[in-house]
C-alpha cells in the first residue's frame, strides 16, 4: 500500500482489514477469525459511507434531493411528542439496504446501471451480514464460532466491495463530467444566442411553470 493512501480514510480501514487477515492467516485460530470479520466489517461500512457521500456529491450537482430522500440518507425520522413538539431521531438503516438505495438514486439520475444486484456476490455479501450479525449479538459459544466457510464469505465480499465501489465511483466522476460538458454547451449556445437552443430553453421553462 503507498505512503499517499496509507493517509486517507479508506486507504486506512483497507489496511487494517489487510493487517487483520495477514494475523489471522500467521495465526489462524477463532480469535484471529472474530478480529478479521469485525475489522473487514469496519473497512465496509466505511467505504459504504464514503460511498454515500460520493453519490450524494454526484447526484446534488444535478439536482435537489427531496426532502424524503434527505430524510433517508441521514437515516433521520420524525415524530410529535405528547407535548406537541417535533423531534428528529436518528432511525439505523442496515448497510444492505442503504447500498441499494443510494446506488438506485445515482442509478434513475444517470440512466445507467451501476451496480449488478442479481449477482451472486450480492448475495454473499449478505451472507457475510449475518456472519457478521452472529458474532458481534452472540447468545452461544456456536454463535462465536467462525468456519473457513465464513471467513471465504467476508473475504470475497470485503473484496467484491471494494471493486464495485472503487468502478462505481469512477463511473459516477465520469457521468458528472458529461453532465458538466454538456451543461457547457447549452450556456454557450444561449450566450452565443442559437435560436434552436432559445427555443428548447423556453419550452423547458414553461414546463416548470405548468
């Protein structure tokens, strides 16, 4: 890993969770098990974090977020006390589910599939959820058991992740510079006075008004 990426903040959890397997692999007995999965667990969330704030960039440079959509990507709710008061709490939102709401939204913006949710990897990747789910809410020693099974599960999808964030991320930048570019033109050729842009330009305007 280089020095530069060492530095930022997914280069760090993609480290610790490097580090971790490394131990594990010296090392391999349930305890180096539980730190690999809890630190992988941590570099996905992570990136599934950087991610939303990525998509949200890409997407707000566009347009509006409704107020819903804001609602759910701060995993915020509302409620009226007894008093009459409105009170914002926080409402957790599984990181499976958030992923799929987050790319779906840079997915309708763009017109473009981003990510393949059909695949078998996503499946894994939720597998490796409830692994996950199993060790860190434990009711039994077996609850605290990991197999090599589960290991390859949080393995490839710690893996799967990273290339499928890592490709969507690029995607999206390049996605935002055609919209730019495009944008672009449109200001040039009404600065330029082109009467078919004039034209267009003012039946999206009476659109709006309708």
């Amino acid at each position: 890993m280089s020095e530069n990426l060492g530095r930022t903040f997914c280069g760090v959890l993609g480290y610790d969770a490097l580090e971790a397997m490394n131990k594990m692999d010296a090392n391999d007995c349930q305890s180096t098990r539980r730190d690999f999965v809890r630190t992988a667990f941590a570099a996905i969330e992570g990136w599934l974090w950087n991610y939303k704030q990525e998509v949200q960039s890409a997407v707000g440079t566009v347009r509006e977020f409704s107020a819903l959509e804001e609602a759910a990507l701060s995993e915020t709710s509302y409620l009226i006390t007894d008093t009459g008061k409105l009170r914002a709490q926080t409402r957790f939102t599984p990181i499976a589910t958030m992923f799929r709401f987050v790319t779906r939204t840079a997915e309708e913006q763009y017109g473009a599939t981003l990510v393949d949710f059909e695949t078998s990897d996503w499946k894994n990747l939720n597998d490796a959820i409830a692994i996950r789910n199993r060790i860190t809410h434990p009711k039994s020693i077996p609850d605290l058991t990991l197999s090599e099974r589960d290991i390859a599960a949080v393995k490839n999808a710690l893996l799967w992740l990273f290339d499928v964030v890592v490709a969507t991320m690029e995607k999206l930048k390049l996605m935002l510079e055609d919209h730019l570019v495009s944008l672009r033109e449109v200001s040039e050729a009404l600065i330029a006075g082109d009467p078919n842009m004039l034209r267009f330009y003012k039946s999206v305007l009476e659109g709006f008004e309708e």
